[in-house]
C-alpha cells in the first residue's frame, strides 16, 4: 500500500488502498469533499516547504533509482504497506520518489485537491488516470472536442486495447451529457476546462452535479487554465495537467500530472496492481526539481499571459478579426467563466483567429514568423513566446473532416498561445505588419477566395 500525496502534510495517516475495482466500488458517499474556495497562489505558498540535505534553502535532488534500508525485515513492511513515504522509508523511484513527491505535493495544494502524482507527459497522465477509473468494457462521456492526442486515445486506442468506448457529446449541454450515461457502465464525464482549440468553456460545477447524480467521476484537464480556474474547487473529481505546458513555462520539459482523491491515487500507486506502478511512466527527479523551481512564479506568468491574450484580442475584434477568446463579452461563455474563474487572473491565455481557410491561416502564419518575428510556429502552448498552429491541420488532424466538424473546428482556425516576452507595443505592431502583409498578398492575387 502506498502513501498518500498529501497537499498539506505526509505525515498524515495512511489511507486504504483501493485495487484496479476502483471505480466500481466508487459512491458518492467515497467522494472526497470539495475544499473550500482557495486562492492557489496562497495555497501553492502555503504548502510545505522542502529544504536542502545541508539547510539549503531550495530541496535536494534525490537522484537514486532504489533505496536502501537498515534492517532486511524492513523490505518486508514496505511492501506490504506497513512502513512508507510518511515515515521517510522509500523503495524504488519507480514508485515514490522524494522530490517528485514534493513537487506533487506543490501541484496538489495548487489545484485543492488531496493528493496528486506527478508523470513523464501529460498523455501518462490523461492515459493511467483513466486506465485506473474505467475497467475493460465500460464507457466513458466525453466533449466533442477535446486536444487531439486525447480524442485519439478515447476514440481509438482505449476502445482497441481495453474495450472501453466512448461517447463523444456537446459538453455545454449538461441534458445531453446525462442522457450519454450508460448505467451501470459509464465511469467517467471527461471534459478540458477550456476545450483545445475552440476554447469552450466547460460548466464544471453543472457537470459535477450531473456527474454526482449519475454516480460517476468527473475528469477535467486543467492545461489551459493553471491558476485560472481550480476545477477540484468547483466540483471536479481529477484534474489533469500537461505540466509541459505552462506550468513548465519553457517549452523546455515533458511532464504530466494527476490531481484527485488520495484513495484514488494511492489505488494507482499500488504496489501489486496500481496502473502507474505497472507502466511506470516516472517523471525524473531533476525534472521534478526544475519544476519545482518555476512553480511559484507561475501565478505572475499566467497574469501577464492572460493580461497580453486579452488586449490581443479586443485589438483583433475591432479590427473586424473573427477572434474567439473568452475575455471577450460576445464569446457564449465570457459569463460562465467569470463565475468559474479565480479572481485577478483574467481570461486565460489562449486565443483564436478564424481565417476562414487553410490558405489564408498559413499565410497569416508565415508573416507573423518569417515577416515581423511575432511568434513561432510551433505546436505546443504555455511559451513566453508566442505559439502559433493551425489546428485543423496539426493538433487536430487526427479527427476526420466530419468529426472536425462536429467539434467546431474550422480549417482556417489559428489557435496562438499568447506569449509575454517583448513589449506589448512592440508585438502588437508586428502583428499589425503581418496583417498588412496578408492584405498586401490578398492584393496581388496570391489567395483565391
């Protein structure tokens, strides 16, 4: 059995580990309670602060793959769960790991959750959290429009390699959300927080609600919106990460990471059937100390994202762009995610430019890169460069025409991941040249409507 990731302290007692049955045995009375309302600057400050070997003021890194003991009876307790993590006797890094156990209890306290675990991408982490929650044969609900690897995952791989299907719904549509649980064979609603690329907003406090009717888990990837919106806060079950993103900051690291009940994590942990003990998608500890290390400035960072994401897109919106961001009053869901979000944080960094093709949104693409150096074109988000891709044709070339479709996802979507480096006139000045460019080509003929 093992130990709990605690958010505010491994001392805490040993909770029960549950098996692979998780989430059959799952009530809503086993439900942990929703923490209260938190900033998670304050939280994330709040939590336990790991010094160095030598009194340094930042923790050591715990390089060792395996650990030894004093006493050979001891290998004994540990695995059959007797001693652990919160008494400091540790087994292998594959299972628990000092520093990435801090940096877990950082990620944990920063989403109000009560434990977390921290992986090697963000996909271990969306791929054994729902390994864990949804044994072979059962059903998943999950948004139309999800990031592209993720619906690969649920509408390919999973109903393949574990028989687990998925029914794909309009997430703003709690009605309809209901109506796709199956009873007795849906185990999870899976939503992202704000969808990649769209950038719907979800309800998650209605979806909790209709997940704690039906008596499933409610599973939210939080990438997008770190410290923006807190979903465990609202009701959520699991949070996700893909901590690559900016959570990382740098563009510079792959990580992932699972936030939710401690009995739920432990249960993953399991050292005889624990999903992440058996595929074994371990974050490195220097890795975990890098991230560690970026964590407390991540609130400033998010800030200036959204502070820039926003002026961005009302700049674009009056000069009659097609942009989509949720700062915005004419998006659908500005509303709902100024009752879900945490104050001070604004809107989220993400925006969308509709170009209406793919030819235009390339062109679009070229000159911001290669004309005036606004951004990069890349993949990926959470930069302190501006990121910039066609969705259709890159993150989400994995669905069909038809079920792009049905997702919302138009072929001259350009999804920017707002950056911050630079200053605000400077970069809006260089948009406005790229723009100038496009027309300019537009004059010439090089685009055909």
């Amino acid at each position: 059995m093992a130990e709990s990731v605690q958010s505010q302290s491994i001392n805490n007692a040993v909770l029960a580990v549950l098996n692979n049955s998780y989430a059959n045995e799952h009530t809503n009375q086993e439900r942990s309670a929703v923490p209260a309302a938190a900033e998670p600057a304050e939280s994330l400050a709040s939590s336990r602060h790991e010094f160095g070997e030598h009194g340094g003021v930042n923790m050591s890194i715990e390089a060792s793959a395996t650990f030894t003991v004093m006493e050979p009876d001891t290998l004994r307790k540990i695995f059959t769960g007797e001693l652990g993590p919160d008494r400091d006797f540790y087994l292998y890094s594959r299972h628990f790991n000092p520093t990435v156990l801090n940096l877990s209890r950082q990620i944990a306290a920063m989403e109000g959750t009560e434990a977390a675990y921290c992986t090697a991408s963000g996909m271990s982490a969306v791929f054994c959290a729902l390994l864990q929650l949804c044994p072979a044969g059962s059903h998943i609900v999950a948004s139309r429009c999800l990031y592209g690897g993720t619906f690969a995952l649920l509408s390919k791989f999973l109903p393949r390699m574990a028989a687990v299907k998925t029914t794909f719904v309009d997430a703003r549509d709690l009605e309809a959300v209901g109506g796709a649980v199956q009873e007795g064979e849906t185990r999870v609603i899976y939503v992202e927080t704000m969808s990649n690329p769209t950038l719907e907003v979800a309800d998650i406090a209605g979806l909790s609600a209709v997940a704690r009717e039906k008596g499933v888990m409610l599973v939210v990837d939080n990438t997008f919106a770190p410290m923006v919106v807190s979903p465990a806060r609202l009701g959520a079950d699991v949070v996700l990460h893909s901590v690559s993103k900016f959570i990382s900051g740098g563009a510079d690291i792959i990580a992932g990471a699972i936030c939710g009940p401690a009995t739920l994590i432990n249960s993953m942990m399991d050292l005889h059937g624990g999903v992440l003990m058996m595929l074994g998608p371990t974050m490195n500890p220097k890795v975990a100390f890098e991230l560690s290390e970026r964590l407390p400035h991540l609130a400033l960072r998010m800030k200036e994202h959204c502070a820039r994401a926003m002026l961005y897109a009302s700049r674009m919106e009056q000069l009659g762009l097609k942009v989509i961001y949720p700062g915005l009053a004419n998006h659908p869901h500005h509303h709902l995610l100024r009752s879900l979000a945490n104050p001070g944080y604004g809107f989220g960094g993400m925006l969308c430019l509709d170009m209406g093709n793919e030819e235009r949104a390339n062109r679009l693409l070229y000159h911001l890169q290669n004309t005036t150096q606004f951004g990069l074109i890349a993949v990926s988000l959470g930069y302190y460069e501006t990121l910039m891709s066609c969705s259709g044709s890159s993150t989400a070339s994995k669905l069909s025409e038809e079920e792009k479709h049905f997702a919302g996802i138009s072929p001259g979507l350009v999804r920017m991941s707002v950056g911050y480096s630079g200053s605000v006139e400077q970069r809006w000045a260089q948009f406005e040249k790229a723009l100038a460019a496009c027309a300019k080509d537009d004059a010439a003929g090089d685009i055909t409507n």
